[in-house]
C-alpha cells in the first residue's frame, strides 16, 4: 500500500503497527497468528536534484494480513490514521493475498515435527 505525501508519517505508522498487531491477533487450533505491519521501501521524488524540495514521497507497507482479513478494512484504518493526525496523503492498495488457515493439516505437521527431530535431535 503505497502512502504519498507523508514524510512525517513514520512514528504514527509505527504506533498504528503495534495496535495492529495486538488487535488483529487471532488463535486457530494449529496456533497463533499475529500479523506484522512494517514500512518495506520509501521513495522520494526526483532524487537526482538534491537542492530542490521533495513534492511527494511514498512509502509503501507491507501489511500481513490474518485469514477472513479485509484489505479494504485495513486501507480504511490508515486513511483514518492520516486524518486523525492533521497529514495529507492518498492510500492505494498495491497487493493483497489473503491470509489462510490450515485446516486438515495434522499429518503434514506431524511429519514436519518428526523431521525436525531427526534433523535436531531435539523437539
């Protein structure tokens, strides 16, 4: 998700991250899943021209998202995020896969657990 036009975005971003963790966290029988949201590249304008002010500036996102997520949902909280914190900006979704639950898996796992064992030599 590309965010144009924040350069002062970052401890807010950082901020909505952690909340976005702790509030998107979900547990399924095979274990825990806790998404990750973090700043994955920035890019500035022309930036060959270093004595001229920046016009925009874009940092896309890397948001992973839990299984029965909503990326739209997800695009909605950081548009309220630039709003609540008086900055301008545009949220594009860039790409999205939804996040999936392993149901069935229980004799691959158990095959994985073993492997990890002989490799180990420990669980």
């Amino acid at each position: 998700m590309p965010l144009s036009g924040l350069p002062f975005l970052s401890p807010y971003l950082e901020k909505w991250a952690t909340e976005y963790e702790e509030h998107h966290t979900t547990r399924f029988a095979g274990g825990t899943v806790i998404p990750k949201a973090s700043i994955g590249a920035i890019r500035v304008d022309c930036l060959i021209r270093i004595i001229q002010p920046r016009r925009f500036c874009s940092l896309y996102v890397d948001v992973r998202l839990v299984p029965g997520a909503n990326p739209l949902d997800i695009r909605e909280e950081l548009i309220d995020l630039i709003s609540k914190n008086d900055l301008e900006g545009e949220v594009e979704l860039y790409l999205h896969r939804p996040g999936y639950e392993g149901v069935g898996a229980e004799g691959l796992l158990s095959q994985l657990g073993k492997a990890h064992e002989a490799i180990f030599q420990r669980r």
